[in-house]
C-alpha cells in the first residue's frame, strides 16, 4: 500500500509477577503521508481518523532519522566496495601489463643475443647473466631456453591462481563464521567502523563490511 509502513511500538510495563519490568511490542500499520519515513527511523505516531480496516495512526514526527543514515551508509558503502575493487583490479592489471612487458623485454633480448654470435658487448653478457639469474635458470643456455621461461611464466601465473583460489576459500570460510556469530561480528562493527547499532545492519551491508575487516586482517582467524 502506499503512503504505509509498519511502526513498532515498545512498552515498558512493571509485571508484579516476576517484579520487574518487560518490554512489549507491538506493529501497527501507520499512514506515512510525505513518504519521508524509512526503516530504522524512530517516530512519533498519532491517532488518526480510520483510513483502512486496519489503519488507524498516522506518522506525527521524525524524532531520529536512523533508517536515513543507514540508506545513507548503505549507498557509502556500496561505492566504496565497488571503489576499492575497481583499485584492486586496476592494480592487478597493471601489475599483469608490467609483468608480460618484462617477460617480452627478456625473450627479444635472448632472441637478439643468441643471433648475434659476435660483437657482443660485456653489458649484454651482464644483462645475460642477470636474466638466467631472475628466473631461475642454471647451466647452459640456449635458444630452447626462452621456451622454458615461457612456461615458467605459465606455472607462476597457475601458482599465482590456486593462491588466489585458497585465499578466496579461506575468506569465504572466515566470513561465513563470523556472520553466524552474531556477538563477535557486532563487536568487530562497533569497534572498527563506530557503528552505534550493527544488530540493525541490512544483512548485504554487514557481510560488506566483515569481508572488508577480514581482507585488512587477513592473519586473524574466526
């Protein structure tokens, strides 16, 4: 319906029983004309004229906007998630570039050197030596050896992605623990993102954050 929402509304009774006091709720359809009221927002609601069988109240005031920073917090942090991952991506990228700029840069210069049986100077011989020591490569070298560094380079990049692959699992596990343990992740939100209530997260928003505090903590277990 619209211009609806549902209002929760808290009691505070003495019960004489048990002497103490209980807290009661209760949720109401509550007529919301302007449209400005957005969940996790605390209001004051008055009694209105009958608008439906089942609605009754309409919203008076806004004492406190929380439902409005949390929207607010909410579209933050899904800027931000999608900032750092275009930063990491880019930088994975140009890592990649630098890496395979390199690779060509050593295998034109074999090619040239191993062509070139004379007039070789001794800073091709240094850069020569400093290529067999970068990757690795002892004994003799020959043409058939830029084929090894070519495999070489496809081995790192296969070592590279069931690293990656474990890293992902091991995040995955972490997060999966920490968003079934409600007292440590609520502790970890308030302590590190100052969140005055993360019980009143969206779900989306919390694992957002738990993943980001777990990829800045990667040495902690859960």
């Amino acid at each position: 319906m619209m211009k609806t929402v549902k209002v929760r509304v808290e009691s505070k009774v003495f019960n004489n029983k048990i002497n103490k006091y209980l807290f009661y709720r209760k949720d109401y359809l509550v007529h919301d004309e302007g449209e400005v009221s957005r969940e996790g927002d605390l209001v004051r609601i008055e009694a209105t004229r009958p608008l439906s069988k089942r609605k009754f109240f309409s919203i008076a005031e806004i004492l406190r906007n929380k439902g409005q920073q949390f929207a607010a917090f909410e579209r933050e942090a899904k800027v931000q998630v999608a900032n750092e991952e275009n930063v990491k991506t880019e930088a994975f990228l140009q890592k990649r570039n630098q890496s395979d700029s390199t690779l060509l840069k050593d295998v034109l210069f074999l090619q040239k050197y191993f062509a070139n049986n004379k007039d070789k100077t001794k800073e091709d011989e240094q850069t020569f030596l400093q290529i067999k020591e970068k990757y690795g490569i002892s004994g003799d070298m020959t043409q058939d050896s830029i084929k090894t560094l070519l495999q070489l380079d496809i081995a790192g990049l296969q070592n590279k992605l069931d690293s990656t692959r474990e890293v992902l699992g091991n995040l995955k596990q972490q997060l999966d623990n920490l968003m079934n343990d409600d007292i440590k992740a609520n502790d970890i939100l308030s302590k590190n993102f100052s969140i005055e209530n993360p019980s009143e997260l969206k779900k989306n928003i919390k694992k957002n954050l738990l993943r980001k505090y777990i990829l800045k903590n990667p040495e902690l277990v859960f």
